[in-house]
C-alpha cells in the first residue's frame, strides 16, 4: 500500500514538474521577438530574448499563487473536514482589501497612527478579526444546522457572497478605491535581471509562503491538526472519542475566513479595494482547490503556485502577441480541465 502511495505522489510530483517547466519554458522564450525566426533566423530571435521580462512574469506569478492560495487554503482545509465549498470564501477577501484600505486612508485614524506601517499591520489585524468574527457567524448561524443537507450548504454561502457584496457596495459604493499613500514596505524597491521590482510584493510573497510552513505545521505537529485530519477521514470516530467535533469545525471554518481577509488585507496596497476581487480570486481559488485534489492542503498549496505562474504567463503571451487579455482569466479552467482529463482525481487526490 506504502509502495503504491508513493507511486501515486510519484507520479504527481512528475505531472508537477512537467507542467511547471513547459511553463517557464514556454515564458523564457516567449520573451523574444517571434516575428524574427522567419525574418532573421534563430540567432536573431534568441539576441532578442529578455531574462528581465521573464523575471517580471515568473515573480508575478508567485505573487498571484500566492494570494490564491490565501483564498484556496481555506475552502481546501474545510472541505476536507466539513465537506462545504464555501463560496462566500472571495466575499472575505474582498472585506479584508476594504477594511486595510480605510483603516490606512482615514483622516482620523491617520492622524492617530502617523506611522503608515503601523497602519497597514492595524488594517491587517483588524480585517483578521473582522473575517475571523463573520466566518465564526456564519458557521454557527447558518451552516451548521445544514451539515446534512450540502446542497442547501452550496446554496446559504453562495447567498452569503451576494450579501456580502450588497453590504459592500452599501458601506463603500461601486467605485473602486486605489491606494494612494506609501509606507516603508510598499516604497522600496530591488533589482533583478535589469528589472525594478517593489519590496512590497517580496513581502507578500513570504508572508504567502510562512503561511503555507505555518498552516503545514498546524496541521501536522500539533493536537488540534491531528485531530483535524482525523475528521477528514472520519469525524464520527473522533467525536467517539470525546472530541467536541463541532467546535472543531467552526475553529476550522472561522480560520479559513480569516486567512482570506488576511489576502485580500495584504493584497489592497497594490490591487486596491474592488467589488471585482470576490470573484476575481475565488475563480483561481476554486480550481486551484480542485487541481490540487479536493481536500488535499499539499495539493491545493502546490496548484496555487501553478495556477498562479500560468495566468501571469498567460496574460503576458495574451497581451503581447494575442492582444487578447481574456485569455488571463480563462487560463485556471483550461489548465484544470487538461489536468483532470488525465488525473481525474486532481494532483493529490484520492481515486
């Protein structure tokens, strides 16, 4: 059984690899100028070729694999436990934008907290607390009476997304907000390849991968992941065995909503606040889920990564020779359907 599983990771770790170098690969050389392999042969096109714009698309990548990944950690880890896709997921990474956007640009608070790095962890915290608050609601309130009815589950968070835009666009209207103040994170800059690159968006990509270490951790070196995944594969076993499942499940649930404010928080310093960023990003998150394996937390990390790199790849092929910038939003259900066209299951899935 043990020889079997590690065929199968195998096999997922080859399918990674494959599709991770065509990828680059193809954004390597997509950085020339293809108009000269008719015109002035190779040589020429390869004189072209631009390590600096592939640098450009591979850390705009990881930056938008990461956010998925804020939004997708969460619906990942609670299917697996509670077996609810949560499409009120966007929703929170929407309020997260909104709520670090006017906690850093009102006057008042501006004036109480001059310094704007201390504004931005403020707006972070707060858009954690405030997820945290409405994941917990919403779990207690609304989808634990339903745990066996998923249908009605699909239904009440697909409700939930469409109040909590109708709420936003209530408290902070239809127009999109931009963020027009600098603070120590978001004015530094470093090189690469010839290439400026902001600080801030290193900084996101970190905070995307301590989190990926951070919830690994949770999950496997400590009682409360144990007893996690122990409810993905049988919940009625664990609360035999005196565990309170419930309050496992809303802890589970209100952490899921929490990380996505945490996204769409550190997110707002350069995408800004938008109604667009709930569905924008629960989209990716949700094939990123699906790709991943439903219910695997290793897969649904390594696929955000993956879908991330494929959009960015994809918007600069799209754009530069396409002039076609639809294809960016398309790419996470093309790569989706061709994986699952071979591996039915997702990367890390279970047959």
């Amino acid at each position: 059984m043990s020889g079997l599983l590690s065929r199968e990771k195998r096999g997922s770790l080859i399918a990674i690899g494959v599709i991770l170098s065509i990828l680059l690969l193809f954004s390597f050389f997509t950085t020339g100028d293809l108009s000269l392999v008719r015109t002035g042969g190779i040589s020429a096109y390869l004189n072209t070729i631009n390590p600096g714009d592939f640098s450009i698309t591979l850390l705009s990548g990881l930056l938008r694999g990461m956010l998925l990944f804020l939004v997708a950690a969460g619906l990942s880890i609670v299917f697996g436990l509670m077996d609810v896709l949560n499409f009120a997921q966007g929703g929170f990474f929407m309020i997260g934008a909104y709520i670090a956007y006017e906690l850093h640009h009102t006057p008042a608070i501006i004036a109480a907290v001059p310094d704007g790095n201390l504004r931005f962890l403020l707006g972070a915290l707060v858009a954690i607390a405030i997820g945290a608050a409405l994941g917990a609601a919403l779990e207690r309130g609304l989808l634990r009476p339903l745990y066996e009815r998923p249908l009605f589950q699909l239904v009440i968070t697909f409700g939930v997304s469409i109040l909590i835009l109708e709420a936003t666009k209530l408290i902070w209207g239809v127009s999109p907000r931009s963020w027009t103040t600098v603070f120590g994170l978001n004015e530094g800059s470093f090189q690469l390849f010839g290439q400026q690159f902001s600080v801030y968006r290193l900084f996101v990509i970190i905070v995307g991968f301590a989190l990926i270490i951070a919830v690994a951790l949770l999950l496997q070196r400590t009682r409360i992941g144990i007893i996690i995944r122990a409810g993905v594969q049988d919940s009625q076993m664990v609360e035999a065995l005196g565990i309170n499942v419930r309050a496992v499940f809303t802890a589970v649930f209100t952490l899921g909503c929490a990380v996505a404010a945490l996204g769409g928080a550190v997110a707002a310093p350069f995408l800004g606040a938008s109604l667009g960023l709930s569905t924008e990003f629960l989209l990716g998150a949700v094939a990123a889920v699906v790709l991943g394996g439903l219910g695997s937390y290793e897969g649904t990390a390594i696929a955000s990564l993956l879908v991330g790199i494929t959009q960015a790849v994809v918007a600069k092929f799209g754009v530069q020779y396409l002039n076609q910038p639809v294809w960016e939003s398309l790419s996470p259900m093309i790569l989706l359907a061709l994986v699952l066209l071979l591996r039915p299951s997702g990367l890390f899935g279970k047959e």
